[in-house]
C-alpha cells in the first residue's frame, strides 16, 4: 500500500498525531546529537585526565589504558566511536567504577532517582495544582494566604536548605522518618519533599494565577449566565485553560527536579544517578558522565513532547496548526 | 559564629537520630572506608580504601600482623631464604576458596603473572619488577615461562630474584600479590556480584553498591575461620568526610579511618581519636624548571625559611612531627634505615644563601605561585608557608587552589608557577617506597629533578645483596634529596588520625606505621569472648 | 401586556480600592412581555451592569440597591440570593458582544449545548443532544450535526453567535438579555441576527432585551426603547415616538449620529461633541448639561425629575418640543 494513500485517508486528527510523532523523533535525534556532542568535546576539554591520581600510573601502563580506551585517537574519532557504540546501545565502561560499566551503573543508580524524582513531582502536581486552583477560586480567602506563604517559601527557601532542616526537623525531632539511605517506601517522603518543594511553588503560582486569568475570561462569564454549577464552571470549563500553564512548566519542572537530585542524593546519602554526575565530573569518568547527561536529556526530551502531546490533546486549537 | 553555633547542634541531632536505627547485630563491624574502591581486582588495586577492603576479601602468602605491619606466615605456613636470599621458597599450608577449590600454588603464580601481563595494565607492576624476567616479560622482551615463579608442586611456590629483595614478604601480604581466583578474569561480574565472588580472604563478598557500600560476610572455607570472630563487615564509601564524622558520632559506625585533621582538635582528649605515627609525608615540590628555583640555592633558602616546628603545633596539633628529611622517623622504628635529616629552620643562612644566588633581600624575585589543591586543611598549611617565606626570604607568593585532577596536570606537566604541595604515603616498609619517587624516570617525580648519582644510588641499592649496604646506599640518595638538591622540601610527618569506638571494638584494632587494621584481628564487644 | 421584569430605583456601585464609583443611578424600568426592548446609550453608561444585575452576574466588587427588582412575580434579589441558578439560563438567557470569546475554546459545541440543557431540563444525555440539535436548528445554523461535533473555532463568527443565543435559549427562558450581540460582525451578518431575534420573538413570545450602541439595529426591530446617559435612564418610549419625536436632547444627538443602515460602516455613538462623563464625576445636576446645546445654569444645579406622559418619559428640564 502507498503510505501517502494511507495517510491520504486518516482522519485529520490520526494525521496530525502522526506527523507529530514523526516530526518529534526527529528533533529528539538532533537534540540528542548536539547534547551528546557538547558534552563528549566539554569534558575532554577539561584539563586533568581520567586516569591521574596522588600516585600517578607508570607511564607504560597508562599508553596501555589509553590505548584500551582510545584516549590516544584524535577526538573526532573517539567521538565517531562513542556514537557507534551509543547506536548499539553500548555507553561504555566506567573509568572510576571500573568493576562496573555504565549500564551497570545507571540500572543500579537509576530505580533510585527515579523513585524520589517520580514522588517529588507527584507531590509538587498533586499539592501545587489543586492548592493554586482552590486559592484562584476562593481569592483572598484562608486557602488562598495559606497558598501564598507556601509559594512563597518554597520558591525562596533552596533544596540544599530545606533538605537538612527536613532532616532536622522530622527525623531528628520528631523521629518520623530516616535521616537517609532509601531503604523503605518511607525513605522516599523526605527527598520527595525537599526536591519537590520548588517546583509545587511554581506550580501554584502558575495554577493559581491561570485560573485567576482564566476566571476573568469572557467564556466563564458566560458558563455563570448559563446557569451552570460552580463546581462545573471551575474544573470543566476553567481548568483546562488554568492549567496549560502548568502544562507547560512540566518540562523545566523536570529538569529542575533532575538538577536538584545532585543535590538531595548527597543530603539524604542515596546512590543514585544525580551523584555519577557530581562523581563522575570530578574524576574525569567521561563515559559516566556521558551516559547519565545522554540519558538525562532524553528523558527531558520525552518529557517535553509528553507535555506537548497533553497540550495538544487538550487544546483543540494547537491540533488544527 | 552563629552559623558554627548552628551547625553543632544539627550536628548532636544528627547523632541522637542516627541512634535510633535498628542496631546491627552485634558481630557487624560498621566502618568508613576512606573513598569508593575503583576496583576490587587486586592486580587494579591502588588506594587505601581498596587495600583496606582486599585485606578482608583475599589473602597472600603472608599477612601482615595487626601490631607492628610485619609480614607473618599466612597462606605460605613457612618461607625460606636460599641463596643468599636470590631464592625465596614458600611452602603453602591446606586452605580452600570460598567455593572450596584448594589454594594452589600454580594459584599464585598464574595471578603473579597476570599483574606482569601488559594487557592487565596493573597499576602496582613494578612492586613485581625484582622477580628474575619479571619486567623482561612485562616489556615484552622475554616469554612468560622465563619469570621466575615456579609452582613444583601444589604447596610448593619458588622465586628466584636478581638480587635479594628485603620488602618482599611485606609485599606478598597485599596487593597486587594476593591471589585471585582463575575465573575471576573470566567472569562478568565476578567483582560486583556476590554469587560470582570467591575470595580465599576470611571474608566473602555480600553485596556491592557502588558509591553506597560494601557488604562482606565471614569466609566459612577460611583455613583460620575459628579465629574470625566478626560475622559481617558493613564498609561505607562515604565521599564527604564529614558526612563519615557524623555518623561516627550517631553509633552507625565503629571506626572512621582517616577523616579531616581540621576537625581534629574538637576530638582531641576523647577515647575516640586515635592517632599513631603514619608512613607519609607532607612536602613541597619545586618546580626545578623555573625561575628562581631553578637555583639550588634558592630552593634551599625556602627549606631554612620555613618553620615546621609552628605549623605543626599552630595547624596540625595532632602531634605530627616536623620534617626535615623525606622519609619520616617513624621508618626507623620498622626497619634498620636511620632517617636522614636537612638542615633546620634558619632564617638568616637562608636570606644569605639568597643573596649568594643574587636576590639580597629578596629584591628581584620574581612572584612565585604556590599550587595546592582544594582542601580546607591544605590551605592552612600553604598560608602558613606563604606568610613564613614572605617574612623570611621577603618572597612574594601567591596561593592558586585548583581542584584536584587540574592540580595533578599542572604537575605532571611541570606546568606550576614554583611551589606545589604534595604528599606521599609509603607502600611497604622500606624507604625506597618514598625515594623512588624522585627518580628521574618517576611518573611521581613532578619536580624536573633529574640527578645521575641520585639514580645510579638507587639502581646501586636494588642490586645490593647486603641489606646493611643496602640502606647505607639509600642513605646517600636521601642525603642528595634534603641535605644538596631540595627538588622538595619535607614539611611534616602525617600522624593517622582514626576514629574508634572502643566500646565496640574491643580488641584487635592497633596502630601500626602503615596504618592497616587486618579485620580477620579485629574483636567487638560481646562477639567471641 | 404585563411586565416580565421590573426595576424599580436600581442603583449600582463598584468598589474600587477605597472610593465607589456609582454606574446606575436611580434606574426604573419596566420590560413587557413579548416585546423587544433596545437599551441604548454611550459606552459606560451602564447598559450592562443594569442587566448582568437582573441575573446576578455582577463581580463581588458590586453593591446593588433597589426597592424593587421583580421577575413574572418572582423577587429576583431574593432569588439570586438563595438559588441563583433557577434564573440563570432557566428563566432568564444572556448573550453577549463577543461570541467567540464566550465559546468555552475547549469543548465541542455539543458539549457546551447539551451541559445546559441536562443542568436546567433534567434530562438524559441523549435527549440533551436531542434537544441541542433542535436548538441549533432553531437558530437556523447549517448541519447541526456537524456543529456539535466541532470546536469554537472551526466555526464562522457569525455560526458562533447563532450557537451562543442556542445555548441562552436552550432551556426556554422567558428573557433574553442580548448585550451588544453583533457589534462583532459585519454588517449583513448583523442585520441576519436581528432577524433571528425577531423570528423568536414571533415564533416563542421570547421577550428580548436589545442593549446596543447602534440605534438603527433598535429601529430596526425594537418596540420599547430606553436611552441611558451617565447610568440614568434620561429617556424611554415606544420606538416610533423615540425615533420621530424625541424629548431629550441626548435622544436628538444620538438621531443625528445615526449611520444609514444598508450604507457603509456604521458610524459610532461618540460622534456627539464632548465626552461621556466618567461615571465618578457625575454629582450634581443633569449629566448631560456640559455638552448641550439646550443647557442653562439651572440644568448644573438641579438633577432633573422623571416626567411622564403618554406613555412615554424623560429627564429634562427642557425637554424639546416645549415652549420656553
Ligand atoms: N468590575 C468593575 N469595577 C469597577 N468599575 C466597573 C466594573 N465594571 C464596569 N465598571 C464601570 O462601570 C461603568 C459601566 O460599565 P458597563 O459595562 O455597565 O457599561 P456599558 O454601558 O455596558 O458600556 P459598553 O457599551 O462599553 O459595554 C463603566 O464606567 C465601567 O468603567
Ligand atoms: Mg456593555
């Protein structure tokens, strides 16, 4: 059969999902090809090799480990090795953790910033939505300051703060939680927390001054002249438009919560993937750092075209364009 | 003032809280081990922390004793010398792997000879290099059944050397002597999986979770297994020092080894701290390549202008002792080396010698960079320095700190602006671990130090039969080093500074000059008798 | 005829911030049933804050006062106190200028039709489409079945208004407010909406309320019409007396400024000289004085009374047609 023909006889809407898809892998490659680039050049730009240490290798073993990981190639080449082995789904050994390779690692680390960076923006979308719509809808009311202080502290109080003040606070005095590791389901509410704290600020803003905006739109006037229930005005009618600026947030919501697990895996003392980066970075363990950055964006890649995905499936007027 | 005021009380919160974890059961020895293992193959292994861990998993055929760091019989039950020490023959005792295989002599020789394969790339080759074909073979200039390790039976391991070399029954206790399994090489995981582990040490590996622990349980096939009274070992791999004194003070852990001496002085008087004189040594380099140090004079003139005896009272106060010489005092309590001192603190003979290099009074010296990487405590050291040569020799320094892999680039490189802080713990007990180093073939040199008697003395000493002529003839290296040429200048002896619970760990635990705790001695209360 | 709606001496306030401004003063009027009645006056003067108070739909900022605000019999303030929704949409439908806008862009006009219809009808899903659809033919939209199925904007502007006065109508109220309804179209799309409006008025008895700026599209289909001048009611009476014989002086001015209409664009109410006043400076006197021609001392002074007269009546002390 002729795809075009196929294609030809979707509805608008299937071929619009398809071309989508299509155009978003694309740009996913591309972005993964410039990230993997930039990252590959950066780090070996960065004076101080792999292999140095308070007892430097004798020199005909290091050529040997050099040649073994092609150090000694020119650099585009070694590059040109990186993406073959990438394609083949091979991120290489590690250099610091040598009984282990990256994939090793990453299935070792990642189940781990996975489960706080999942709970953390579980609870920032699960508090920062409903806190910011209920606050929009009763203006001025109890809800509404109790919102606002929140915003306002999570937004001003960093995760490297409010981690150890957690710590201090619910495992120290009142004996809640662990102080660290991730060794039960319970383990996970305080990082959960602590990462998830910004990101909730930013989200009940966001919610809370969309559906404000939202609120003051002609077409909610008109739901209210129609004689509809309030209930029906706010989650039917106002909160689609309220929350695609939510929606839109995710992505660097995202990213902030993967940037701050660096921090909150060290507070809480959890192996997971945010300490390769930090690790990896200071002992020049270039396929790590590779692996865990490539593997970061394409989660953050995945994560936008969601968002766009929800957008669109929301919005009927992005799927016309 | 507030904020330090603030972190000590976080700090007794962090320690009620840790208490209230659910106790390890009683035989768990809990430690902090310096920094995460790269490896566990005793042929890679190159740090402390990784020492620490092969100590527990393998064992050579001698061990070390806990006491004094001296080798004792271990897998080998008896060795004797023949010919005048050129031939060392092993006779080994019964004793199994993990897995119940026999430990055989062609065991050894087999792992020997994989750390000599060029393909292995260990990093601690040369410890083998006195073996007779052993660094032919590594080189490629000779085949492997020309190195002269030789299994006659399976008891029985003979090597034959060039010379007589006295370090090498202390070196057979540790890596890269130990023994490894003959499918450690070949098995996928055999150093991060329990199921895959087999170790002849008199623990077994458990779980590995890198950058978290290592969990090892008592080796039940272990030939001296009703000596082992701990049942497990929990090793943490903390990064953050501080992070390892937390826990230390919340009862998570049991020993600390090693942690910051800037933290030192709020332990002083306390059970807790241990501290014991420590193979290792603090010192500057000079960048021999460069102006002004490129002048002996000049370098000796910064030796005699710093005072050590205030540094390690004012900075260190954990009774290091200042160092005129590079291989520390505490090698003679170890060995029959009788250390080699350079010249005191002299202020007035140093601006003199500056003046004969032509810079009376310091006048056109150049600015000097003085190059140390990131840490609270080094700063210190290097301020110190910085305002004793300025009052002194009237040089004007500045300090650069730059993180640690960019600082030893600069080095290897020769890239530093004049002064470099270094420091150097030894490998054996014998002073060539630290005069080696200053060889001009070093990879450790980092000075631009290259002198022909100095190498030829060390040369000299490896071929020397007679261990008295021996040392004498590293004596003369040593003498060149600190009393001639300064390539460094020795600033202080490294006291280990450890942190114990005595009141779990009970016995077996003692500071010795290598600064090793064998955990097979080890004795926590109410574990045993 | 009786009245459906009647106000009685309805003022509005907005607070804002400390002051209150007030937009409608003193307001009495009376809606007949089954007519169309046009509300027409400059912008600000209060046109919509009058109606939006009939169904409650003012912003909290407002303070409403009358002696009397009666719907077929119902007390509205009480009403819209206790269930507002009773009138909403149920009894009393409202458009407005901009269809697009008012279109939730969200949801499937279907959707936004039958929502309605199960909220005030109580009725099935299905017979809430049944009935979308009748109401969608009733205001003479092409392919009802097809429009259900789309969003807002794959809809024409004036299909849009069409599906807005739909949806008001959905569940038969007596009253439609329609405020400013086409000032959004063109003109021929205009004069199809004001023949939409007739067409109901005829078919249903539906009372409309016309609020527009344009008195041709009044003239062209209102009986009553109401002129408000600085949130006064200045002048009312039937259509052709407005149009033929206008009493107040404002009525005249707006006559002359009133475009053709078949011709070109439709030319705006501030044609007159002068500004409206802005509702806060409006204190003494009648409103209108500063910008006209009939003004003397006295008409800054002195608030105009009501005068009523065969069946009409105005707010002025020197109404025209009366001799000095
Ligand atoms: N929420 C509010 N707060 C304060 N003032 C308001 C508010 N809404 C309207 N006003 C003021 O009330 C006055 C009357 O407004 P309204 O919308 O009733 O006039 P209108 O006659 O409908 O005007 P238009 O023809 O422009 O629609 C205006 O001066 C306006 O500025
Ligand atoms: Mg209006």
């Amino acid at each position: 059969m002729d795809p075009a023909r196929i294609i030809g006889k979707m509805t608008p809407a299937a071929r619009f999902w398809i071309r989508f898809a299509a155009r978003r892998a694309a740009r996913a490659l591309i972005v993964i090809f410039i990230v993997a680039a930039a990252s590959f050049f950066l780090l070996r730009a960065a004076p101080g090799g792999p292999f140095s240490g308070d007892r430097a290798l004798p020199p005909s073993i290091l050529r040997i480990v050099e040649e073994r990981y092609r150090l000694n190639d020119p650099i585009y080449l070694q590059f040109f090795h990186y993406l073959q082995n990438l394609l083949r789904g091979d991120l290489g050994p590690s250099f610091r953790n040598a009984d282990f390779t990256v994939q090793d690692l990453i299935a070792i680390g990642l189940p781990k910033t996975a489960a706080i960076g999942a709970c953390a923006l579980l609870f920032a979308i699960g508090i920062g939505l409903p806190l910011g719509v209920a606050a929009a809808a009763r203006r001025s009311g109890a809800i509404d300051r109790i919102a606002g202080g929140i915003a306002v502290a999570g937004l001003a109080v960093p995760n490297f703060v409010l981690g150890p003040f957690l710590v201090m606070f619910f495992s120290l005095i009142l004996h809640w939680f662990e102080p660290g590791g991730l060794e039960a389901p319970a383990d996970l509410v305080l990082p959960a927390v602590a990462l998830g704290m910004g990101p909730l600020a930013v989200i009940l803003r966001l919610a809370r001054a969309g559906m404000l905006d939202v609120l003051s739109l002609d077409y909610i006037q008109f739901a209210r002249a129609k004689g509809l229930r309030e209930r029906t005005i706010l989650f039917r009618h106002a909160l689609p438009g309220a929350i695609s600026p939510v929606l839109t947030y995710l992505g660097p919501a995202c990213a902030a919560i993967l940037a701050g697990s660096l921090v909150v895996e060290s507070i809480f003392s959890i192996p997971g993937i945010g300490g390769y980066v930090v690790r990896g970075a200071a002992n020049r363990d270039y396929p790590l750092v590779m692996g865990v950055v490539l593997l970061g964006t394409a989660f953050l890649v995945i994560m936008n075209t969601i968002v766009d995905a929800l957008y669109a499936a929301i919005d009927p007027r992005i799927r016309r364009s | 003032m507030a904020a330090v005021r603030f972190l000590c009380i976080l700090l007794a919160f962090a320690a009620a809280a840790a208490c209230r974890r659910a106790p390890d059961a009683a035989s768990t020895l809990r430690f902090h081990n310096m920094s995460e293992p790269r490896t566990l193959d005793p042929a890679g292994a190159i740090s402390v922390a990784e020492k620490n861990l092969l100590l527990a998993l393998c064992e050579g055929l001698t061990s070390l004793d806990p006491r004094t760091a001296r080798p004792v019989p271990a897998v080998a039950s008896r060795y004797t010398a023949l010919d005048g020490g050129r031939t060392l023959q092993f006779d080994l005792r019964e004793c199994r792997w993990s897995n119940g295989d026999p430990v055989t002599a062609s065991n050894f020789r087999d792992s020997w000879l994989r750390v000599l394969e060029p393909a292995t790339a260990s990093p601690l080759v040369n410890l083998l290099f006195s073996i007779r074909g052993a660094r032919a073979f590594h080189e490629g200039r000779a085949p492997r059944d020309q190195v002269g390790i030789a299994a006659p039976d399976t008891r029985t391991l003979i090597v034959r050397f060039d010379h007589p070399d006295p370090r090498f029954l202390q070196l057979c206790a540790s890596s890269p002597l130990v023994p490894v399994h003959p499918r450690a090489a070949a098995t996928a995981g055999f150093y991060t999986r329990a199921e895959a582990f087999i170790g002849n040490g008199p623990f077994v590996l458990a779980e590995r979770t890198p950058n978290l622990r290592i969990v090892m349980i008592k080796n039940r096939s272990y030939w001296d297994a009703s000596n082992v009274t701990i049942e497990k070992i929990v090793a943490w791999s903390t990064d953050s020092k501080q992070a390892a004194v937390d826990a230390f003070r919340g009862g998570q852990s049991d020993w600390v080894d090693d942690f910051p001496a800037g933290q030192a002085s709020s332990w002083l008087g306390s059970a807790e701290l241990s501290t014991s004189p420590y193979l290792a040594t603090f010192f500057v380099r000079f960048n021999t390549h460069k102006k002004p140090f490129d002048d002996r004079r000049v370098r000796e003139a910064v030796h005699r202008a710093i005072d050590r005896a205030a540094i390690c009272r004012g900075i260190l106060k954990l009774g290091q002792r200042p160092a005129t010489g590079f291989v520390p005092a505490c090698m003679e309590t170890v060995s029959d080396y009788h250390c080699i001192s350079g010249p005191d603190f002299d202020p007035v003979r140093a601006r003199e010698l500056l003046a004969e290099a032509g810079y009376p009074d310091g006048s056109g010296l150049p600015p000097v960079e003085f190059q140390y990487d990131t840490n609270e405590d080094y700063k210190k050291i290097c301020e110190a320095i910085q305002a004793m040569l300025r009052e002194n020799l009237n040089m004007r320094i500045y300090l650069i700190n730059k993180e640690k892999k960019v600082h030893l680039d600069d080095e290897e490189n020769l890239r530093y602006g004049g002064l470099s802080r270094g420091s150097w713990i030894a490998d054996y007990m014998d002073p060539m671990t630290f005069l080696e180093i200053l060889a001009g073939d070093s990879p450790d040199n980092r000075t631009g130090f290259q002198c022909k008697e100095y190498d030829e003395l060390l040369e000299r000493a490896r071929a020397e039969g007679d261990p008295k002529a021996r040392l004498e003839t590293l004596q003369k290296a040593e003498e060149i080093l600190v009393r001639r040429e300064f390539p460094i200048t020795p600033i202080y002896e490294y006291v280990k500074q450890t942190l114990v619970d005595r009141k779990r760990i009970v016995g077996g635990f003692y500071e010795n000059p290598l600064g090793v705790h064998p955990m097979k001695w080890i004795r926590l209360a109410s574990s045993g008798k | 005829m009786s009245a459906i709606l009647t106000i009685e001496h309805l003022n509005i306030e907005y607070e804002t911030g400390a002051s209150s401004v007030k937009v409608v003063r003193d307001v009495s009027l009376q809606i007949e049933e089954g007519s169309i009645t046009g509300v027409v006056g400059e912008s600000g003067s209060g046109k919509s804050s009058l109606f939006r108070a009939a169904i409650g739909l003012l912003p909290p900022s407002a303070r409403v006062e009358a002696k009397q605000l009666q719907f077929n019999g119902v007390d509205l303030i009480q009403q819209l106190r206790r269930n507002p929704r009773a009138i909403r949409g149920r009894r009393i439908g409202m458009v407005f200028q901009d269809a697009t806008a008012s279109l939730n862009p969200y949801l499937r006009i279907g959707t936004q039709l039958a929502e309605s219809a199960a909220e005030h009808l109580n009725i099935s899903k299905t017979a809430a489409r049944e009935r979308a659809l009748d109401a969608l033919a009733e205001v003479a939209v092409p392919d009802p079945p097809g429009v259900l199925r789309r969003f807002p904007h794959e809809l024409s502007g004036g299909q849009r208004q069409r599906v807005a006065i739909a949806i008001a109508l959905i569940a038969n109220p007596e009253l439609l407010v329609a405020d400013e309804p086409t000032t959004a179209l063109d003109p021929i799309l205009q004069l199809q909406i004001i023949q939409l409006l007739k067409s109901l008025r005829a078919r249903r008895g539906l009372s409309i309320v016309l609020i527009s700026h344009d008195l041709g599209l009044v003239a062209a289909c209102a009986d009553r019409v109401a002129v408000l001048y600085a949130g006064r009611v200045v002048e009312e009476a039937d259509a052709r007396a407005i149009f033929t014989n206008p009493r107040h002086p404002y009525t005249r001015a707006l006559l002359t400024s009133i475009a053709p209409l078949r011709g070109e664009r439709p030319r705006r109410l501030c044609a007159i000289d002068g500004h409206p006043p802005s509702p806060a400076s409006v204190d003494a006197g009648c409103a209108f004085a500063p910008r006209c021609s009939n003004a003397t001392d006295e008409c800054s002074l002195q608030i105009p009374v009501v005068e009523s007269s065969g069946g009409r009546r105005h707010a002025c002390l020197h109404p025209i047609g009366d001799r000095p």
